[in-house]
C-alpha cells in the first residue's frame, strides 16, 4: 500500500467519524477517482459501518442476519477479493 492509499484509507475511516474539512475531502475524492482499490475499500467499510449500525440499534443487542444477508455480504466480500470463494 503506498502513502496516497494509507492516507486515503485514512481519511476514509476518519470520515465515519468527523466531517472532513474541504481540503481533505478534495484530496480524499480526487484519490478515489483514480484508484480502483481504495473505491472497493471505502465500499467495505461502509458496509461494515452499516452493519454494526444495525446491530448496535438492534432490540436484542444480538448480531441476527438473515441467510439471504449473510449470503448478500458473502459474494460482496468475494466479490472485493477480501474473502476467498470457498
């Protein structure tokens, strides 16, 4: 991973958290526009934000998914390359 992608997983990750100031959102877009892999990364992670989301607001506090969920994140993940097809 060279320093552009570090910084853009960085600012990726940070994003979740605080809004980004112009600057960093600029140098963040322009990044993602041309790299395929930080695009698949932010995906990830948003899925994953998403999740915990779901289950952080969840009644039971339990981590439920349905098995068309479970298979949907499945192929997503293989689909990213971050989980071999098995």
């Amino acid at each position: 991973m060279n320093h552009a992608c570090k910084q853009a997983s960085y600012l990726a990750s940070e994003s979740l958290d605080r809004k980004l100031s112009l600057s960093e959102r600029l140098r963040y877009q322009l990044h993602l526009f041309m790299c395929h892999n930080c695009r698949n990364f932010r995906k990830n992670l948003n899925m994953i934000h998403r999740i915990t989301e779901l289950m952080r607001l969840s009644d039971t506090n339990k981590a439920e998914l349905s098995d068309a969920m479970r298979s949907r994140i499945g192929d997503r993940l293989v689909e990213s390359g971050c989980q071999s097809d098995q």
